[in-house]
C-alpha cells in the first residue's frame, strides 16, 4: 500500500493528543469509508451549525447532497466548511476518572465545497452517495428522474485539508494509581451490528431479500 | 410523564422534514441520554470547526470539558457554539434512490457556553462526565486531584434551544414505485453493542470485573 502523507495546514494540524495524529493519507480513506453519516458544519448568521448527514467518498472528493431548500447546504457554499467521521470503538476505564476516555477513530475535513453542476457528476455524485450508505442500491433501485434531480444539491469537498485521529488501546495510568491498584482498568468495546432485514409493510409477499441487502447483514458495520 | 415542549428559536426551529420534528422536552432528554459522544461546533477565525467530544446532562445542563489548552474549548467561551448528539438506528432501502434514507435519533443544541468556575460545580460537571461515559466510574476509580483540575476546563451549555428531529420506520416511496414493485424496499436496522471487556495489561492479576462494568456490558449500547 502505498502511504501517501496527508498535508495539513495550521487548522488540520492536531495540536492536542498528537500521540493520536495519524498522518496517513490511506487512514483518513479507511476511516471515511468506514463511517456511515458525517457531521456537517457551517456558519450561518455568525454562529455555527452542526448536523447530520449523509456522505461519499470517491477518491479524492467527498459528496455531500441535499434538498436545494435545506439552508445549511446553502450555507455551505463558497464558504469554509467542516465535516467531521467519528467512529467510537470502545470506552477506556482508568484508575483515575482524569485518565478515562474513549477509544476512536476520526477524520475532521476543512474547505470550501463546490457546487456540482454538470448532471454527469452530479449522478456519479449520487451513485457515490447512494452506494456508501447502502451499497448495491444504484444498481437495484429506480434512479433519480429530472424533476428529483432539479430537487437535489450536489457538492464536493476535496480532501486536501484533513486530519485524522485514531485512539486504541488500554488507559494510560498515572505510575502512582497502577502502583496503589485501587481501581479497575481496560477497554469496554463498543460495535455496530446489522440486525435481520425489516422489509416494508406495503412490501409485495413474493419478493425475498436481495443479495446486497443479505451479504450487508452478514458483515461487520 | 409530563411532556414540557422545546421552546425553540428561529435557528432551532426544524425547516426540512418537519414531519420528523418532535417537539417535546423528554425526546431531547432521551436522544442526549442515550447519545455517547457528542459533535461540538465553533467557529475558528471565521471557519467552522467540528469536533468529537464527550457529554454528559444533568437537568437542563449540557456540560463539555478538556484541557485547557485546547483551542476548539477555548474558542467555545463567549460565542455561539452548536452542539449535535446523533444515533443511527438504520438504514431505508427505498424502490427509488431519490427515497433512500437512514432511521436516526438526532438532538442540536444552540447557545453560549457558561466556563464553570466553582470548585463545587467543576467537580459535579466532571461527575456528569464521568458518569455518561462510564456509569458507576466516580465511585470506583481515583477523584482528580488539584493538579488533573487545574488542567482541566468544564463548560455548561443551557439546553433551552434545542431542536429534535427522529426517522423511524420504512421508506416513503412514490405510489407509482410501489404499484411497479421493481425493487425491494425495507430497513436494515443497526445496533450498537458492548463487547466483552477487555482487561489492561498492566492489571494486576487478581482482579475480577467489577459490577458497574459487566452491568453495562449485559444492557443495551
């Protein structure tokens, strides 16, 4: 694999906890393509906004899409966005409350998102999001018509400007406290399982549950 | 159980998927309790900056902490922050990829950030901490001593204006999709759960696993 360094500038550069920075291109890839929504954020009147949403990665680029009324994708264009992937593998228990943390994996994305216009990027774009949050589907399922397209916003983050965070292991106890033995110490993990397919109520009786959806459920989340 | 309405501002009032606005005091109580990290927001010369970090609720008060040294708490004093908790709980497989969504849990809360300065309240903030990362923790392990509090920062946030917003259920297709039964249509649901915990290598011994720790492993994420 080749390791291509990420390039941080002053506001991707990890100030804190840089025993956790990970500057390694394929680690913010892995940690992008293992999450499954992002948490967005703008500025709008002056004050931040943070939420939720869906996301893609195709190599270089992040997609993100919305309703073209939806005020926060409107507020993300031609201004400095943040996206941020976290995923929490574990709670760490320390013999000191100070020492207690999470174990983690996060990749927190700066830049300014461009509008995608063409309708060729905009429909990869949207495979691009549709197969992260369920791979399979494009092929399966009914593609957007014009008029769900007219409805759609598509942009694209690069990902130049990224930091990436990865926290593993047991806590890092002061000498004192694993000497003094007072307290328990490890990992409680934490996992995201799929659980059975629920088809629709208005699902017709003959369809049974397609491969995509069973080879997903059969795999780690 | 008495149903107290958010009281929400302009910014915390839901525009898109309004059907998905919930509008009650215990929701937004249940999605933080729930929640194990957070998204904290600020702005940062301008830009937003998004990060992951640690909660915990007590009553009507958010509380955040870190170190002292960090910038994103630093710059969190005196201005607007925005604070996201978000659980995924599946996701929708439409008969079209316009309808394709996730089933989450999402709670934003807006407001400044109060830099707790009692000795008293520090404290009880770093118990609300403590005790929503790791239920039973403060009792069993080591208090911070003068030093670990000196380098530590607690922030109380007002959940005054916050804003619900929880998907639940199957997809809502377009009637003709469902008349042409083309495609499967369903959930696939997504679970958080704890795994066995994993004791510290440098643990002495003769410890068992203490109770508030296999309690939680036995109960849901």
């Amino acid at each position: 694999m080749t390791r291509t360094p990420l390039s941080p500038t002053p506001r991707s550069t990890i100030k804190r906890g840089k025993n956790r920075a990970v500057a390694d291109r394929a680690a913010l890839d892995a940690v992008l393509d293992a999450g499954l929504i992002c948490h967005l954020s703008v500025v709008i009147d002056g004050a931040p906004v943070v939420l939720p949403t869906g996301y893609g990665r195709d190599g270089n680029t992040l997609y993100l899409h919305g309703s073209t009324g939806a005020l926060s994708l409107r507020s993300a264009l031609d201004t400095d966005i943040c996206v941020a992937v976290t995923l929490v593998d574990g709670i760490v228990y320390a013999r000191s409350v100070f020492h207690f943390s999470a174990n983690y994996r996060s990749a927190v994305v700066h830049g300014r998102a461009r509008l995608v216009e063409s309708e060729e990027e905009r429909l990869h774009g949207l495979e691009v999001l549709t197969e992260h949050l369920a791979p399979g589907s494009w092929q399966h399922a009914r593609l957007p018509d014009a008029k769900e397209l007219a409805k759609t916003q598509v942009l694209a983050l690069s990902l130049d400007e990224a930091a990436v965070k990865i926290r593993a292991g047991g806590p890092g106890d002061e000498p004192e406290d694993i000497e003094n033995d007072n307290a328990w110490a490890g990992v409680l993990p934490l996992r995201q399982n799929w659980q059975a397919p629920e088809p629709s109520d208005d699902l017709s009786p003959g369809w049974t549950v397609p491969q995509h959806v069973t080879d997903r459920y059969a795999s780690p989340a």
